[in-house]
C-alpha cells in the first residue's frame, strides 16, 4: 500500500507552464515542489538533464486532484 505521504511525479514540461500548474495547485490549497535537474546541474558546475524537463511534485493524497487542475490547464 503507497504512502499517502509520498512525493508523486504528477506533471513533466517546460518552466513557463509548470510554474503556471504550480500557482494554479497552490490557489487549490495543493503544494506542490519543482525539481529542475538541468538547472541543479549548471549551479553545481556540471551539466546533464534536459532544460526543458522540469517535474513537479506533489503528495500522493493530492495527487488526483492535482491531476485534474493539471488536465484543464493543459487541454
């Protein structure tokens, strides 16, 4: 059984319209957290990932709803 708890890949894309799904969850009452690994590369000194790969994250328990704001944005 998944941990209600536990962080939940929910969307992958470019920043402009992930930071837009992620302001849409947050007016949702939905947290949500950006990995951008392209951008962690390039601070750390190294390069790797795709820039336009960002995900965003969200706890299992949210993850269904959260789907369905991400579906209405993007459709």
């Amino acid at each position: 059984m998944a941990n209600k708890n536990e962080l939940v890949l929910v969307f992958t894309g470019n920043e402009i319209i992930t930071e837009r799904i992620k302001a849409e969850l947050e007016l949702n009452g939905i947290v949500s957290i950006i990995k951008d690994g392209f951008k962690s590369g390039i601070a750390a000194g190294f390069g790797g990932g795709i820039s336009s790969a960002i995900d965003l994250f969200v706890v299992d328990s949210d993850s269904e709803k959260a789907a369905e704001i991400i579906k209405a944005i993007i459709e």
